[in-house]
C-alpha cells in the first residue's frame, strides 16, 4: 500500500498514467480496451457503413430521378435496395449510438471505463467483422436482394438459390453477438459504477434511454436470432419452418422479425432523443423541463415498443381483434413521444434558446420528428394503412423517423461531444452550412415523399413510365437526396478540420452541467484524477465540490480500479479493478468470423474446429492473471 | 453494510473487491438465452396453431425425457451443494461436488444420444415442421447442456488450480446459477414438448 494520504496532485496524475496508458500504434489500437478509444473506433466505422449505406441510396436515386433510367437492372436495384436498407439500419443507427454511449457513458457517471471493458473490445470487433461479412457477399457478386426484412418465401432455398441470404443472416446473427454483449456492458456499467451521489433520480437522460434500450436489446434481439436461426435450419439443413407443404408458416418469419423490428425501431431512437433531452436544456441555459416526466416517458416508450409489432402487417389478413389492439397500441405509444417533444419545448420557451449548431440540430430534429411521428399515427389507422401500403408514403414516414431522429440528433451529438474528444471546437459557419443543406435536402427529399405515396407510386419498384406522372417528384426527391448528401459531407470535413485546426476547446466550452466537462478535453486515459461525487442532477452548475476529497479516499491507484457503487441509490463505495488490456477479444471475434464463413459453406469439421478454439480463447480471456488474485 | 440516509458529502470508504459486476452480467446473459427459449416455444405453438393435426405423428414419449429430468435436478443439487461448500470455505466439498455435477452432466448427454437414436427412428427434423421445431429446441437445449458442462469444468479446473476461497468465488456462483438455468429450461421442455400433447391430444 501507498502512502496516499500525502501525495499531490500531480504525483497522483504520474501514477495514474503509469497504470493506466496503453501501448500506442497498431498493436495498442488492436489489444485496447479503453472505452474512449472503443467509442471513437465504433463512431468512425458507423460513419464509414453510413457513407457506404448512402452512396447505395444515392444510385438508386439516379435511376429514379427520371422514368425509365436504364442505369440499374432489377436485380441490382434489389440487391442496392437490400444492401443500403440492411447497411443504415443494422451497422449505422444503432451501432452510432453504441459510439457515443461507448465513449460518453463512463464520462457521465465518473468511472474510469466500462464494468467489462474487454466485453466491449469484443462488442467493437464483432460488429466491424459483422459488417465485413455482409460485404463479402457483394464482393463475390451474390449481394443479398431480399430487402433488410427478407421475407420468406422469396428468401427461401428454393427462390434464392445462391449463399447471398446465407451471407445477411449470418451477418445479422453475428451482430447480435454484439449488439447484446454491448448492451449487457452498458447495463452492468449504469447500474454498478456510478459515482457515489448519482442515484437514479440524478441520471442524465441519456443514460435512462441507454439502459431502457439496453433492456430492450437483451430480451427483443432472440426474436431476430430465432428467425434467422429457422431461415437458415430450412436452407442449409432442410428443415420445414416456413415451408407451408409441410407444416410449416411463412408468417412466422413476419411475426419474429418484427416482433424484434419494432423494439429496435425504438432502440436506434430512445438514445437520440436523450441525446437531445441533455443538449438542448444546456443551450437554454436551464435544467430540463419535467425530467421525471422525459425519464419515465423514455422507460414506457421501451416497454410498450414490445406490443405494436403487428402494425407492420395490417395488410397480411389479421384478425379484426388483433388489427384493432395493435393500432391502438400504436396510437398510444405515440404520447410518450408527444410527451418529451412538449417537454422540449417549454424548455426551449422557458429558457432563453442560444442557437449555435447542436442547438439548431436539435430544433431540426424536434420539427421532422413531428412530422415523422404524425405520418406514424396516421398510418397506425388501419384503413388509412391499407390505402398506402407499400407505397412511398411509408418510405417517406421510415425515413423522417429514423434520418429525423436518429442521423440530426447523431450531428447535433457530434458538434456538441466532438470537443471533449478532440480538445477542439468544431466549425460554427461549416456547421451552420452542414444543418441547412441536411435540413432543406431531408425535406425536398423525403417531405416530397409523402405525395409521392399519395399519387399511388409503390416502394421497392426500380423504375416507372412517363405517364404515371410521377417524374417531378422524384426529380426533385432525388436532387434533395443529393443536398442533403453534401451536408453530410460537410459535417465530416468539419470534424476532419477541426480535429486539427479547430478553436482549443478547454474543459468546458458550452458551460454545460454533467461530469464529462468536468475533466479535461480530451479526457486522459484514466478519465478522472478523482472518482467524482454527486449531489445533484446537475454537478456543475451545483455548489458541491465534486472533487473534494481531502484523505485521498478516492483516488484509487492500486493498479486499473474505479468505484462500483450500489444500483440504485449509488451509495457505498467499492473498489473494483478492471483487467488489463488483451488482443483475445479481436482473436475470439476473428474466430467466430471464420466461424460464419464455415458454416455458409457448411463445412462440418471446420465449424466443430472453430467452435473448439473459441472455447479455447474464452477460456484463456476469462482465465485470471496472477495479479488479480491477491485481495 | 448500506447506510440508510446517503451522504454524499462524506467520504466513502473504498472496499476491497466488489462482486455484483459479473452477477449483473450472468444475470442478463441467462434473461437473453430464456428469451429466445420463449420465442421457440412462441414459434411452436405459433406452427401448432396453424396446423389441424400437432404433433402430426404419434405424441412424443416422455419415460426418457423424465429420467433426464431426474439426472438434471440431481446435478442442480450437486452443484448447489458445491457452491454452498465454498462458501464455508472447504475447497474440498466444492472439488467432490463440481466433479459429481460433471458425472451427472455426462450422464445426460449419454441418455440424450440414446433418446436421439430411438426418436430419429420415428421422426425427423427434415420431415415436417413439427419435427423442425421439436428438434431445435431439443437441440438447443442440449447445446446449452453442453455449454454449461464446460463451464462447470472450467470452475472445477480453476478451483483445482486454488482460485476459490469462502471471500471470492463469484464465477462459482455464476456459473451455478447458469446450471440451474439449464435445468429449469429442461423442466419447461417436458412439459410443453413432451408431456403437453397427451393432454390436449390432437384437439389444438
């Protein structure tokens, strides 16, 4: 044991970047386990599925931009269809926001990293290698065309012969390795490691969505593994799931998928909108209007996520009881929404608004998010819903919900976050320039939409004739489309530029209320000097001292260690220790990948191999180094 | 030892090892794995309800799936009695019970393989659909089976190497627990897959 009673500041500082700095270069990035290394990883390679997701967008709105572009096939219309849907809702939405929570969330609560933080090295490198095995399939020229939602029968052996339906559910199964090893991470991390004094009542709103969503993930993503787990019985095994000859039902597949489909719906959403629920009352300059009410709001948003399901399929000849309960539910989830949006706005007409660039994301977001969520309501009445089935007006509704309220929050999280990562301000005028061509671009492109669907153009189909009078519309969809792509562009070179040149940021540049500015910008690897406490929901705008620590009782220097506290009330101060940094997760995550790879091509002896030395390298993962074994 | 009126402003007292992180974390492990038994039980009587004959053939018989039961309610025990042992701190009991958990486990796989042998015979997973979801979840069952036997081992090989004392055995407790989880997902297994068909019979 240190004498820790007489150390100084800076002593304290030296001894914690000797325990806690990672080896730098390639072999530190591949063997990491510091959470804010994993968060920016996860960012930088969501951004990179987004670019690729959009550019797939963008062709197709070439070949739609005029009737009877000869620019795609069908099949590849399909396959580009199939590719940026799966792209942009499975390895960006979520895993963006996993970023942020990855890097953000053991800054909020004042703890030194994740509660498994060799889980989350492992969560990154099974969702990049996830999104690699989905990209392997285009690259031999069988990329998946059966749409992100695959129905079967089309996805079935006998009506897609070649391994590219193999190549998207083993993708997906493999995913959800990660999405759920994430998850269980984030919610050991909010329920053990918070600082003392940050009982529930004072969480930051993010970290309520983030552990509701979590929840989410751990108990709706089997109903995606159970459906791809028949899919694939039925086409590599011969087993007779959704073969109605034999027994078996396609609508089965609907059911699982989507009984998965919409919890993630809210999944890629709850943590955008606690995103908002922090930025937002920090450029009002006051504390959030009615927290209890957003903080509960967000929980039941989560738990009713699990009874609208069905509303994806008015249109399969459901019972009338049926139809009727789920539009219901569907109607009344939309209050919870209703409920935080109102929450934001008094906020924004009791404060008094400062209008820099997350603020204006965050006003953007609040506008297509109505919109979005009104086309929601309407289309949650049934007849309405048959009228427009399969029509564009649905496309235009998926898409002001999910780019409304997932991608402006993601920027409005990136202006505002960005200079606690770099230590540099972002753009004011690129960012200015990056809202309104995202904005005006969102609209011409999605708003148009709307009459689009109305006019009776039907979604999924890769072109139409002159004379269905639909050219105008989609010219001009598809030239919003293209605005709106250069705003993206423009958010990241403001973040390429200003992570060099940008204005030197400081500890706390927007005089904002939670514990990550209260450490410096970029936080060091060891987060905090001192485990922080809490007195209030707001520790930097309180009069606690958060850092008084006089007996040094909190700086923790016996090797990695933070404070794991008790769940709900965050009281009683335990030291736990972390385990140091390991190259085993990517290995294990690498064999699982060769693992998929076997089992599409269904080499027996080569999956039971794989399956061997992965237990191998759990074992050795899980096998305690000598140091942590004295008390 | 939790103080019932919180006070932030008075230091706290850092303890040494904090357990509950891997508890948490087996804990929502074990919540996922039961969820997707609910979806495949969801699915089977979702196929059931659809058919106008479940099971198509003759009901399943149950005498082997109860003896495998019995096996996997014994080894529960065993293995709760292990982990009782090193609570008191004898590494000993905990040795002697983990190996006998072990001999149980192995003891069900063995029946398992012979229950497969006789059933196959009758009916396939590539016959039907109710053949598809019987065996699935069997399978699983049985995959879970064996992933909670190489946990029991990897305990038992750490306990052998004296990792465990009466102050720290969380990953005892752990993966008991999950043990117990693949027990109680057996008892569920014979009661809709096995034993429910003889009471409806071809009504559903």
């Amino acid at each position: 044991m240190h004498d820790t009673l007489s150390i100084d500041e800076q002593q304290a500082k030296d001894r914690l970047e000797s325990i806690w700095s990672e080896p730098g270069g390639i072999r530190g990035w591949i063997s990491s386990t510091d959470h804010k290394k994993i968060g920016k990883s996860y960012l930088v390679t969501a951004f990179l599925f987004l670019l690729l997701g959009g550019i797939e967008a963008l062709i197709m709105r070439i070949q739609l931009g005029g009737p009877d572009v000869g620019l795609l096939s069908p099949q590849a219309y399909n396959q580009l269809m199939t590719m940026h849907g799966t792209t942009m809702i499975f390895w960006y939405a979520a895993p963006v926001l996993s970023g942020f929570a990855n890097y953000l969330v053991p800054l909020f609560i004042g703890a030194r990293d994740m509660a498994f933080p060799r889980l989350n090295a492992f969560s990154y490198w099974t969702f990049l290698l996830s999104g690699i095995l989905l990209y392997v399939a285009p690259m031999l020229g069988i990329a998946p065309d059966g749409g992100w939602f695959s129905y079967v029968p089309l996805t079935s052996e006998e009506y897609s012969p070649t391994k590219n339906i193999d190549f998207f559910a083993f993708a997906l199964i493999f995913l959800t390795v990660s999405t759920t090893a994430g998850a269980i991470n984030f919610i050991a991390t909010i329920f053990r490691l918070r600082a003392p004094g940050m009982s529930v009542n004072r969480l930051p709103l993010f970290l309520w969505s983030t552990s509701t969503i979590s929840f989410v993930i751990v108990l709706s993503l089997p109903a995606l593994t159970a459906a791809l787990v028949f899919l694939e019985l039925d086409r590599l095994v011969g087993t007779h799931f959704y073969d109605i000859a034999l027994g078996g039902e396609p609508m089965l597949w609907q059911q699982l998928f989507w009984l998965f489909g919409h919890p993630w719906v809210y999944i890629i959403f709850l943590p955008a909108t606690g995103m908002v629920s922090m930025i937002l009352p920090v450029f009002c300059r006051r504390p959030i209007v009615g927290y209890v009410w957003v903080a509960l709001a967000t929980v039941l948003t989560g738990l009713v996520g699990f009874g609208v399901w069905m509303h994806h399929m008015f249109a399969t000849g459901l019972a009338e009881i049926t139809t009727g309960f789920f539009s219901a539910a569907s109607m009344a989830i939309s209050m919870f929404t209703i409920l935080q949006v109102f929450a934001w706005l008094a906020t924004m007409f009791t404060g008094r608004p400062v209008l820099r660039t997350p603020m204006m994301f965050c006003v953007g977001f609040i506008v297509l998010l109505v919109i979005g969520g009104l086309s929601g309501v309407m289309t949650a009445v049934i007849p309405y819903d048959w009228q427009l089935h399969d029509t564009y007006f649905v496309v235009a509704h998926i898409h002001f919900v999910l780019v409304g309220a997932n991608v402006f929050p993601v920027f409005a999280g990136l202006y505002y976050w960005m200079p606690k990562m770099s230590g540099r301000m972002m753009n004011e005028t690129l960012g200015k320039w990056n809202f309104w061509f995202m904005f005006i671009g969102m609209m011409l492109a999605f708003f148009t939409m709307h009459i689009t669907g109305i006019l009776g153009m039907p979604r999924r189909v890769f072109t139409y004739s002159a004379d269905s009078g639909w050219t105008l519309l989609n010219l001009i969809t598809s030239g919003g489309a293209f605005i709106f792509a250069l705003g993206v562009l423009l958010g990241l070179l403001n973040v390429i530029y200003s992570w060099r040149r940008g204005e030197i940021a400081g500890d706390n540049p927007w005089g904002a209320d939670t514990l990550e500015w209260s450490t410096s910008s970029p936080p060091p690897e060891f987060n905090f000097v001192r485990i922080p406490t809490v007195a209030s929901r707001h520790p930097l705008w309180d009069e606690h001292d958060h850092t008084a620590d006089p007996e040094n009782i909190r700086l923790l220097l016996e090797g990695k260690q933070s404070l794991a506290t008790s769940s709900v009330e965050a009281a009683d101060g335990q030291t736990v220790r972390f385990p140091s940094e390991s190259v085993l997760p990517l290995c294990l995550s690498l064999v699982i990948f060769a693992l998929c790879l076997s089992l599409i091509w269904q080499l027996g002896w080569a999956a039971a191999l794989l399956t061997l030395l992965g237990f191998i390298l759990t074992a050795w993962w899980m096998w305690p180094a000598d140091k942590e074994l004295v008390s | 030892m939790r103080s019932a009126t919180f006070n932030p402003y008075q230091p706290v007292l850092p303890r040494p090892h904090e357990r509950k992180r891997s508890q948490w974390g087996m804990a929502l492990f074990i919540a996922t794995e039961a969820m997707l038994f609910v979806i495949f039980f969801f699915a089977y009587f979702f196929l059931a309800s659809n058919s106008e004959q479940w099971p198509f053939h003759e009901d399943p018989s149950f005498k082997l799936a109860l003896v495998l039961l019995v096996i996997l309610l014994l080894s529960s025990v065993t293995a709760h009695l292990g982990q009782r042992g090193i609570e008191k701190g004898d590494s000993k009991s905990l040795n002697l019970w983990l190996a006998l958990s072990l001999l149980l486990g192995v003891a069900f796989m063995s029946v398992q393989y012979f229950e497969y042998s006789q059933h196959l015979k009758i009916l396939t997973p590539t016959d039907n659909a109710y053949g598809s979801i019987f065996y699935t979840i069997v399978s699983f069952h049985l995959a879970h089976v064996v992933l909670g036997f190489i946990m029991l081992a990897y305990v038992l090989a750490r306990a052998l190497a004296g990792h465990f004392s009466a102050e720290r055995h969380i990953a005892v407790k752990n993966v008991v627990w999950y043990w117990h989880f693949v027990d109680l997902v057996w008892i569920v297994v014979v009661c809709i897959l096995y034993l429910s068909p003889h009471f409806y019979g071809t009504a559903l």
